[in-house]
C-alpha cells in the first residue's frame, strides 16, 4: 500500500470521523475540526510506528498534519533526511 | 446557575454571534453532560466577557509587604490551580514572615526576595503549561498523553516548586519558543506570557468592540 492508502485507511478506520467512508488528499484533518488533539496523537503514534520514523517535538505543529498530502509529505522527508 | 466558557478571543470573533448566542450554543455543544444537565438554557441576565483575566505585579514583596496568591497573579482559571497555589505560597511565606517578626534580615532592602523568585519560578510552570495547552494544543496532547506523563502528572499535581523545570516543562516553553532567565535584579517577575504580548500568539488577540 502507498503512503497515501495507508494514512487514509487508518483515519477512516481507526480515527473517528462519524460514519465517513472516504477524505480527500487535501481535506484540512484540523482546522475542519475532522480530528481533535487526542485523535492527532493516535495518528502521530501510528506514523512513527508504521514508518519507522521519530517526529521531533518541535514537529508536532499542525502545519505538519493539516491534510494527507501534507502528511505524505511528511513522511517523506523524514525517510529522507534518516 | 452562574457559568461561564473561556475561549481564545479569536474563537469568538470567528463565530459572529452576539456574546448571548455564543454562550448558548457553547453550553449546548461544549460537552455531552453538560448538555444533559442543562438541557434548555435559559439566560436570566446580560451575558458578559472579560477580554484578559489574567495579570502578574511586579514586585510582589518588599520590606513591610508580601503578596500571596492572586494578589499577584492569575493566569487561567482552566485548570483551578489558584487556591492550591495560594496555599502553597502561605506555606512558603510563613517561616520567612516568622523569622523576620523574630528580628532576621531586617537591614536587607527585601528581605523576603527568595520568596518572591520562588513563587515566580512554580508559577511560570503553570504559564507556560497552559500557554502551549492553548497555543499548541497538538503539542500539549502528545506531550501530556505520551512523551512526558509521569513529569505532567507532577505537574498537575501541583509539583511546581520543585525539581523545575522539568525535561517536559522544558518541552513546553521549546514549542512556546520561550525563555525563563532568573538572574539579575527581579526583571523575571515581568509578566512575558502571550496573554500580556498577543503578537506572540493570535489567539489572545481580540477587538475590544466585541468583546
């Protein structure tokens, strides 16, 4: 699965987000209010878990987890800078 | 019943309703028991708002007076720190008020000085805690929830005074990008929170016509 599929299957199943069954790659997560702070955490462990990656705590800023893309985005610059 | 929400100013100008309106909606959307315990609200009076709560004097000891609780400062009432704080402070003050009835340090300019840097240096903690809980509240989640539980615990509990700052607190005034210096003079006892510079962090800014 690509880094998009995987980010997206966890937010719509584990993530709660009413009965939504589909968001978009540039869907605010935040200032829509689709996640609150708790549910950002849980991404933020499934992230570092999944991806094998350390996010810094100067990088947990929303700026960083506004929509999936930002969050692929993410992502990947931290695979490359490991 | 008398209640209240406290919000980031921006929050409310983001709404555009009138203070009655908001207050309303608030109670009936804030939270799910809330909601069960006051299922109609009914306003009997003019809802009113307080724009910034929060103050800090300088100097809040000198030879002849020394201040405690919120006689010197208040931040937030969100986490109802104050009457804790207020009494630690007394426990704080009475030995040094006693040994200065007793005749000590009576020829220092203030002889009750450590005092006053203690009770800055336990309640910038809190300021600083509860800036990023407001500022970066993102932050505040993962800090609180996982990367520093035990240390926010102490936190909360109201180990303030000792054994800070923290590698958590430490954490929050990184995210706040702030600095707490302690030396020369009392200049650490000028209020350096956002509530007091709004330009550090939008959310306390506010315009005065609406609030």
């Amino acid at each position: 699965m690509s880094t998009q599929s995987l980010v997206e299957s966890f937010i719509i199943d584990e993530l709660p987000l009413g009965n939504r069954t589909l968001i978009g790659p540039d869907e605010s997560l935040i200032s829509s209010q689709n996640l609150d702070s708790l549910a950002l955490l849980r991404l933020i462990l499934f992230l570092e878990e999944q991806f094998g990656i350390t996010i810094e705590d100067g990088e947990l800023i929303p700026d960083n987890f506004q929509t999936i893309n930002y969050i692929k985005s993410f992502i990947a610059n931290k695979q490359t800078v490991r | 019943m008398s209640v209240g929400v406290v919000i980031p100013a921006a929050y409310f100008l983001e709404k555009k309703e009138s203070k009655a309106d908001f207050l309303t909606r608030e109670l009936h959307e804030l939270n799910p028991e809330m909601r069960r315990r006051i299922p109609e609200v009914k306003l009997v009076e003019e809802t009113r708002s307080i724009k910034n709560y929060s103050y800090q004097v300088k100097r809040i000891t000198g030879k002849g007076y020394i201040c405690i609780g919120n006689a010197h400062r208040f931040i937030d009432p969100i986490f109802s720190f104050g009457l804790y704080v207020t009494m630690k402070e007394a426990q704080l003050m009475a030995p040094l008020v006693k040994a200065y009835l007793e005749g000590a340090l009576r020829d220092d300019p203030n002889p009750f000085a450590a005092y006053q840097l203690a009770c800055e240096q336990g309640i910038d903690v809190m300021e600083d805690v509860l800036d990023t809980f407001w500022e970066q509240p993102f932050a505040f989640a993962a800090f609180v929830h996982a990367r520093y539980t035990p240390l926010m615990m102490d936190v909360f509990a109201g180990r303030i005074y000792e054994h800070q700052p923290s590698e958590a607190v430490l954490a929050f005034r990184g995210m706040l990008q702030r600095e707490r210096p302690y030396t020369g003079e009392d200049d650490y006892s000028i209020p350096i929170g956002s509530r007091y510079h709004p330009e550090r962090a939008p959310i306390w800014v506010a315009d005065e016509t609406d609030t």
